[in-house]
C-alpha cells in the first residue's frame, strides 16, 4: 500500500480549473515589426496581471495575463500610443493594474520622496562638517 | 547644540515609519481587484450563445430600460455552483438575471443549468476573456448591478451569499 498509494498520484491527472476556451492569437506571437514588438513589451512589463497579482502580464501565464497582452499588441500594432493603453487599462482596473504610479496624489509622494531625503541628507551633513572646521 | 528639538527628528521619522508598519498589519488587506467601469457605460460587446436554447448576450440586450444584475460565472468554477440557489431566489424576487459564461464549452454550460437551474435570461459566451477585460472584471463569480440604459451601478466580487440577497434586490429596485 504503501508503495501503491504514491504511483497512484503519479497517474492522478490535475484538475483542468481554468476552464478551456481560445488563447487570443497575440497572447503568445511577437509583433511582426519588432519595433512595434519592443514597444509592447516595455509596457506589458509595466502592466500588474490581474489574476496572479504580483507578476507583470508579460511574465504572467494567466488566461487574463494572455488576453491583455492580445489587447496590448492590438492596439499597439493599430498604432495606439503605449501611455494611451496604459491609460485604456487604469481606466478598467484603477491605477492598481500599473506598476508604473502616476505623477500626482500619492504618486507624487513616491517620485519626490528621494530627493526630498537626499536634500534633507545634505542639509543635515552640512551641520556636521561645519562644526568640525 | 543650540537647536536640541533637532534631536528629535530623527525619533519622529522611526515613529513614523513604525506607524506606519503597525498600520499596515492592523488594516485587513484587500486582495480583491475592483473595477474601475462603476458609474460607466457598459463597454460594446456581441457574444455567441454560451449554450442551445438560451439566447446570446450583446450590451444593447441591456439596455433597454429594466435594471437587471449581470451575473459572471463558469460551469469549472466551484463558488459559481454555491451561488447558484441564491440567483434562483433572487429570479423569484422578479429580478431578471444575464449572464457572461468565461471559458467554456456549450455542452458544460447545458450541463451545469441542468443541474443547479437556469436563472438566466441570456447567457454570453466569452471564451477569450475579451469582455471581461473590458468589464474591469477580474475573476468569476462575479455580479453586476446595470441600470435600465446600460450604466454600470455596482460590482459585487465573489459568490453571492444569502446575507447578499436583499442587499442586491434592493440595488436593482432602486435603479428602477
């Protein structure tokens, strides 16, 4: 039995959870012109994958993941601006689909945080080098 | 030192940052993804018919004046099967149910509605997931709310309950 059991599970097929259905043709084909290609590719590694929430949809083997990269490269090879679908995909999912954060509201925070820190620092070091001389 | 308050900032920003830690361990995390299409039209969309005997799904079926919940399942997806007595109870409350069926096949839709029932008026089949990427939806089961001129009101993510029963009536009546 003890043997038995683990062969079984060998033999156990997995469950097929994701349903079944097309992968949309531009889920997995690369652009014909590469530049256009290259440009999809920057901004699909700059899009978050709904379904397996910490990779991008270019890293993501998601059905979701799939159908975004189709809809990156549509609308890329229509010759749509990258920040115009990066916008077209807030515009559906919020700002949380990008791992690319706005310049404004919190976003600003973030993009103006290090220099904040780094003129802080400076100001801080220039006491201390004072008093020394 | 002539400015001793200057010693305390260095506490205050630890203060902060540990605030902040303790805030974000208290908080309940929210893994659920919302879509950001409430208060929007529902975007253009044409489904095949997701199985025989049951009408196809496009935007204008919904649209013509009856608030009525939109309902995003998959005959492979278990919570779908948990909320399927509590969309037969919301059909009885005169609510008129559509639904979008995600990655499936005819005969599997046929047989889920012949096991739990058919609340549907209308069922769309998306196989490529290219409507609910337009929705903003990011899973199944998923329920909409849609006003009678085809305006997104209200996203519930995740199986209907019993407890979410009245509360979904009460949206679809106050669309009315």
């Amino acid at each position: 039995m003890r043997t038995f059991v683990p062969l079984l599970l060998m033999l156990a097929a997995p469950v097929w959870a994701q349903g079944s259905g097309p992968t949309p043709a531009l889920a997995n084909r690369q652009l014909a012109d590469p530049a256009q290609e290259a440009q999809a590719m920057r901004l699909m590694h700059g899009l978050r994958c709904i379904q397996c929430q910490g990779q991008s949809i270019a890293d993501s083997d998601a059905d979701m993941a799939g159908t975004m990269r189709a809809e990156v490269r549509q609308q890329i090879a229509a010759g749509q601006k990258p920040h115009a679908i990066r916008s077209w995909m807030i515009d559906r999912y919020g700002e949380w689909v990008s791992f690319e954060p706005d310049m404004k509201g919190a976003g600003l925070l973030l993009w103006i945080a290090p220099f904040l820190i780094f003129f802080a620092a400076i100001w801080l070091a220039r006491g201390l080098f004072r008093r020394r001389t | 030192m002539n400015r001793p308050w200057l010693l305390w900032i260095p506490l205050a920003v630890v203060a902060f940052i540990g605030g902040l830690a303790i805030y974000g361990l208290a908080v309940p995390k929210d893994d659920q993804v919302h879509s950001a299409m409430i208060g929007k039209k529902l975007p253009e969309f044409a489904l095949p018919a997701a199985t025989a005997g049951v009408p196809a799904l496009s935007n204008t079926d919904m649209a013509d004046g009856k608030p009525r919940l939109l309902n995003i399942f998959a005959s492979w997806c278990l919570p779908c099967k948990a909320e399927a007595p509590h969309l037969e109870a919301l059909k009885s409350a005169g609510v008129e149910i559509d639904a979008i069926a995600i990655r499936d096949k005819p005969e599997d839709v046929a047989a889920f509605l012949a096991e739990f029932g058919n609340p549907f008026r209308r069922i769309g089949s998306d196989s490529e997931l290219a409507v609910q990427l337009k929705l903003g939806s990011s899973g199944v089961p998923e329920t909409y709310v849609i006003g009678g001129d085809g305006t997104i009101l209200f996203q519930h993510i995740g199986d209907i309950r019993a407890e979410h029963v009245p509360m979904l009536i009460e949206k679809v009546n106050a669309a009315k």
